[in-house]
C-alpha cells in the first residue's frame, strides 16, 4: 500500500454502511445486523472479525450498519479495535480503544507512536495524531484504519435518521494479506479464493451479498461461525500456501526449490 491510510476506492477496503472491495475489485455490501459479530476473514492462522453497530428508523425493513470494531485472533494471540462511542465527534479526541490478550494498549498520541508485544509479531503505529492507525501481524497483514463519524452530510444524502445522542464513530478499513490458503473465507476473505465467483452482479448500483448465517459470530473474539476455518492452535505451515499480495501474485520460490532438490538426487541416484 502505497498510502498508510485506508483507500476506501482499493481492494481490500471495507468503509461506509459498510462496502467492501474484494481481490477482484469488484464493490459489494454487506450489511448484516447491528450489535451482531461477523467474520470477515477465517483461514487456519488468522481470524478478522467486525463487530456491526447501527440502527433501524421506522418504517425500514433492515439496519443501517457501520463497522465499530475488529477482533483479531493471531498465534494464539487477540487483538482488538473499537471505536469508542461518542454523541458528537470532537477532532480534537482520539476515539480509538485498543486491547491485547484482554489488556489495554496504551498508544501516546502524535504520528508514528509505536506500540509492539513482547514477541514483537504484532505492531500497532499511529500514521496521524488521532484516530488513524496502522497493525502489522508479522508475516501474514497489514490493516489500515481510520475512526470516523456518521457525518450530517452523510445522514442528509442517505437519511440515515441518525439519533442525536449517536454519532456512530465507526471504522474504515483497508487489508494487505501476505500468506492467504486456498482456503480462505469470511466476508472479505473469500474473495482471495483462487476458485472465488462473485455473488455480486456486475453492473448493479449498490451489490448486496447475503450469508449473515455463515459468517455470524458469538461475540468479537470468536470463531464459531458456520464458514471459519480457523484453528486456534494452527501455525503458519499449511499444505499448500497462497501467496497473496497486493495484486495476488503467487511466491513460486518455494516450488523451485522443491524441483532442484528432486532434481539433484535424481542424478545422485544414477551415478
């Protein structure tokens, strides 16, 4: 990523009410429920979910919903990241709440403030004074997010109904993933399935996915839902890795070996 601040136009965005852009680059919503736990990405190592706030104004059959937190399950480690409740945004506060294995992460304010655990595989950098950051899970992502309000100019165009004692601070997103299986899904992971068929019509004004049911999780640091794949106790050897990164190329470095080494007892073998 060129940029060190969520492009919500980008693949591997997730921004706005909310609307995600898979690896294919194609736009699609999905709008789950407020107060409810989705997966957005489950492979054997790493688990992403979001935590979905919002609302229901009368006469709507669905909520409006934005992206409040994210739990990261990683080496058998949590992480999490929230957008602190506000009636009213102040640019003048930082609204971002960080934990770690259920301890709060003190970040001082100002642009590259650095938090890192113990193991050093997780790292938590302020890229502005307030409310934007970037986590790098060693290895396998990088997550740009930013914390912002449910504007009144985004309640007047989308007549959001926004209550007067919400301003719905939530996040937006941006995913770079470095070792993805074939196996991959969620929300936004399966979209980095080399099998992956967007539901999405093309051509359509707002795309909207379903499967609430296959992603939903029981609370922000699960992996119970009915698609994931996670395994708690999983490493980083997997049976077959795909290496994806940012344009989804494949590290065939690892099959060269595998061919030299074929290769030379090959010949050791008819002297």
């Amino acid at each position: 990523m060129e940029s060190r601040k969520p492009n919500c136009n980008a693949p591997g965005s997730g921004c706005y009410d909310p609307r995600f852009i898979g690896r294919d680059g194609r736009v699609f919503y999905f709008h789950g429920k407020s107060n409810q736990h989705f997966s957005l990405v489950s492979d054997s190592n790493l688990q992403i979910n979001a935590r979905f706030i919002g609302h229901r104004p009368a006469g709507r059959t669905r909520d409006y919903t934005w992206i409040q937190a994210l739990g990261i399950l990683f080496n058998s480690k949590t992480f999490s990241l929230e957008a602190t409740k506000t009636p009213k945004w102040d640019n003048d506060l930082d609204y971002i709440k960080l934990t770690y294995n259920d301890g709060h992460v003190a970040l001082a304010e100002g642009p590259l403030s650095t938090w890192y655990n113990e193991e050093k595989d997780v790292k938590v950098e302020r890229v502005a004074n307030k409310n934007s950051v970037m986590v790098t899970l060693k290895d396998v992502a990088e997550i740009l997010v930013n914390v912002v309000p449910v504007t009144k100019e985004d309640d007047r165009i989308h007549n959001y109904q926004v209550p007067s004692d919400d301003c719905f601070a939530h996040l937006e997103v941006q995913f770079r993933f470095f070792a993805l299986s074939p196996k991959v899904d969620g929300v936004l992971g399966r979209t980095y399935r080399l099998d992956f068929e967007n539901p999405a019509k093309a051509g359509m004004a707002m795309p909207v996915v379903g499967g609430e049911d296959r992603y939903k999780t029981k609370s922000l640091l699960s992996y119970d839902c009915g698609s994931c794949v996670f395994s708690q106790g999983s490493s980083f050897q997997k049976e077959t890795t795909l290496q994806v990164m940012e344009h989804g190329t494949l590290d065939c470095t690892k099959f060269s070996h595998i061919i030299l080494y074929l290769v030379f007892n090959t010949i050791d073998m008819n002297v």
